[in-house]
C-alpha cells in the first residue's frame, strides 16, 4: 500500500474547508450559525479541531476493504438501516473511519466520519469514567452514601425516603446496577406524564423531579443485594457529579474527562430534529414504529425519536452524542495501554473493568478475563456497539436508525462485524489520531 501515513498541514486545511462548507451546503448556513449557539466547537477559537472534522470517507477508501464495505451495506439494506459509521482502532491507531447512507435523507446527506450520533447507554461509560475521577481527586468513594443524612445527596427535596434502605445506596452500587431501583412501574426515565401527573408538575419533569418521585417509592431489593439495569442510577450519578464539582454535568465531563483526551465534539443530545447539532444525523425508526404521547404531556402523538422520549433527561445515561473515531480515541485514553496517556489511573481502570457472574462491571456492558471489554447501547433512532478486543483491534459501528429487535439489535451487529473484519486480508497500517498533531 503506497498511500502515504501522514497528511500535510495544507491538506488537512482544505479537507477541513471542504467539511464546513459540505456541512453549511447540507443543512443551510442560516442553520449551521445558529447550532453554533449550541456547539461548543464553533464558539469557542480556543479549542482545537475535532478529530471526526479532519476525517472524510475518502481516507478510508482502498481495495482490502471493499468487501468489508459490502458486507455493512448488505447488511443495512438487509436491516433497513437509513445510515451507519464505523472506526476501527489497531493497537491504539485509528486505521480505518469511514460513514455508509444517508446522514439525513430528506436534505440528501451521505454519512460521514465527521458526523456524529446519539450513542444512548454508551454515554454510561463517560459518566463511570468522571465518576472515577472524582475518586481519584479524593472528592468521594466507592464506598460514599449517595442519600440520607451526611449523603452526597442531601438536600432538601431529596428529604421524602419512603423506604430506609435507600440511604444504603453507595456510588458503587448505583455504578455497578445495585442500587435497589427496579422496572417494575416502567423505567421512571421514559414514563415523563405518568410522573408529571403524580407529582402534580406543571413541566416536565427535571432530573431532579424523576429522583425525588424515585426515591418516594420503595426498592425492589436491598443495595447490593441484587443487580438490575437502570437508567435512573446513572442520572444520580449524574447529579453527584454536580453536587461534588460545583459544575453542570456536562461542562464536568468536557472540562476534565474528553478535552484532556482530546475530545471536542461530543455533546449532551436535544429532544427535537430542529435542535440537533450541525453535524448530527436525522434518526429515523422502523417503518412500522407507531407514534408515541409526546414526553411533555402536550397530548401531541410524536416519534419516540422526536419527542415522544425526552432525551434530555437521561443526562450520563444515554444523552451523550458522539461520532465513533472520537469514541475510540476516549477509549484508547482510557484502556491502560502505553501508545495514548490515559486520563484515569491504573487502580481506576482495574476497578472499572472486575466484574463476576453476579457483578457488572463499572461503566462497561460486559468485560471479561481475557481483556475483551465490550459497550452497547440502543435508543429508538439509533443504535450502537463498542468492542475492545484482546487481539489488539477495538471499533465502535453506531446506526441513525432502530431495529425492532430493540436493545438486543447490537448482536447483530457484532456479528455482521466479525463476518465482514474476516473479508479484509491487510488492514492499512497508518495513524489518523495523528491528523490531532498536525493541525
């Protein structure tokens, strides 16, 4: 392969141009100044570049990974997936970026590298490592009370505990899915009217409400008795991260946990299509997917996508928005490798990454003893699955649109990985996380 590893300075600024001006074309320039509002990228001079913005499909295009190609758009057809993108990260380099469909069909935009998309649970990675964090700087513990009095949570409207054990509840447990919080009554992240009506809200309800009504009920198991998925225990950990920084979640998050890494176009998601960001893709749901009561109980029936779920809400849970090359790179910063400084210790990530049969891991979906760690996440409009592999190859592949098969769609994709990283006999050996060093 005769293709050169590194970009010169002047390539990359006309590549750079060339994405703004596709970007302002695509979705009107009018429009892309007034996401500037909302994306820190453009209002602020004195962050760098992002790294999805230097990327473009053209830098992954060679004959060893045609079939790969083939293979994914076989299977979008097969799934009818609007959009997908896929990064693959080597040893800690990023060799392959590149975006499949349409970005945003009605405005006739191709994906892209530099698109970036709601990566729904995933966003509990980010939020596990800015936990970690705050342990490192000793601001609390595993092993801190989150509720009750001396909690990290005492506050005023945090008062009404109907069942004592709440005051139990550690960081760990909430971390670790332990927290005692069960479905039973519907997940109180996607049930915003019944919530409304039940506290007698004139608004919908802020993260702050959803914990107070939470915490009024009692648990399903004793703290670290039991494990169940929950949403809810990521938005605690959320506001703890507030409550300890004296920060907004996520100014925490940019300030200390993605710009170290090198991060700078990751965001918490807006609820509706007019408010997404400039370089966000339109999601779309299965063509059978019936409309939802909007989440704020205007009565109005909507997309789950698009105002039937609030997204907002879901904070460190599931709001994040990413593109999969700046995902890997915080993977990569996070994976206890020596090619990239990692932003949390060696004791952190070892406890991140223990789990058993009967414990989860922190943060991760899945880990195991032979250094596979594996992430996944699912939202009605998008799905997403990141793989750390023990070979050394790590890659995240993220769709703009859903599968009826719902949060169990991700295996599907892991399959359709493996069968089409099979169809590639030499993978280009290059590093596009250093276009980062030749802005």
């Amino acid at each position: 392969m005769k293709r050169s590893k590194k970009l010169s300075r002047g390539k990359i600024l006309v590549l750079s141009l060339f994405l703004i001006i596709s970007v302002s074309l695509a979705f009107g320039f009018r429009d892309v100044l007034k996401g500037a509002a909302a994306n820190p990228i453009a209002k602020d001079e004195d962050l760098p570049m992002a790294l999805n913005l230097l990327l473009s499909n053209e830098l992954s295009d060679f004959p060893e990974t045609k079939k790969l190609d083939g293979q994914i758009e076989r299977f979008m057809r097969e799934w009818r997936i609007k959009g997908a993108s896929l990064a693959i990260m080597k040893d800690e380099k990023l060799i392959y970026t590149k975006g499949y469909g349409w970005a945003d069909e009605e405005m006739n935009v191709k994906v892209e590298p530099m698109h970036i998309f709601r990566i729904a649970s995933v966003s509990k990675l980010i939020t596990a490592v800015g936990i970690m964090k705050l342990i490192e700087d000793d601001s609390i513990s595993l092993k801190s009370k989150v509720f009750g009095e001396g909690g990290i949570l005492d506050l005023p409207r945090f008062q009404n505990i109907s069942d004592k054990r709440i005051k139990s509840i550690t960081i760990e447990d909430l971390l670790r899915h332990r927290g005692g919080f069960t479905l039973g009554a519907g997940d109180p992240m996607f049930i915003t009217t019944t919530i409304s009506k039940r506290m007698s809200l004139d608004s919908v309800p802020s993260p702050d409400d959803v914990i107070e009504y939470a915490i009024s009920r009692r648990l399903g198991f004793a703290p670290g008795n039991g494990t169940r998925y929950s949403n809810l225990g990521y938005v605690i950990l959320s506001r703890v991260i507030e409550q300890v920084s004296g920060k907004p979640y996520e100014d925490y998050i940019k300030e200390r946990i993605l710009n170290p890494a090198g991060i700078y176009d990751m965001h918490l998601a807006h609820n509706l299509y007019s408010q997404k960001f400039p370089n966000e893709v339109r999601y779309y749901e299965p063509e059978n997917e019936v409309p939802v009561e909007a989440f704020d109980g205007s009565g109005a029936m909507l997309p789950r996508c698009y105002g039937g779920n609030n997204i907002e809400g879901l904070m460190g849970a599931g709001a994040w928005v990413a593109s999969p090359s700046e995902l890997l790179l915080f993977v990569a910063s996070i994976d206890g490798r020596p090619g990239i400084p990692d932003i949390i210790n060696e004791k952190s990530i070892d406890i991140m990454t223990t789990s058993t049969s009967q414990i989860l891991p922190i943060g991760w979906a899945k880990v195991n003893k032979n250094g596979d760690w594996s992430r996944t996440g699912t939202l009605s409009g998008s799905s997403a699955l990141l793989k750390y592999q023990r070979d050394g190859i790590s890659w995240v592949f993220i769709t703009n649109t859903s599968s009826w098969k719902g949060s169990t769609f991700p295996r599907q994709i892991d399959a359709m990985f493996r069968k089409s990283a099979s169809k590639v006999s030499q993978w280009p050996k290059r590093d596009l996380f250093e276009l980062k060093t030749q802005q």
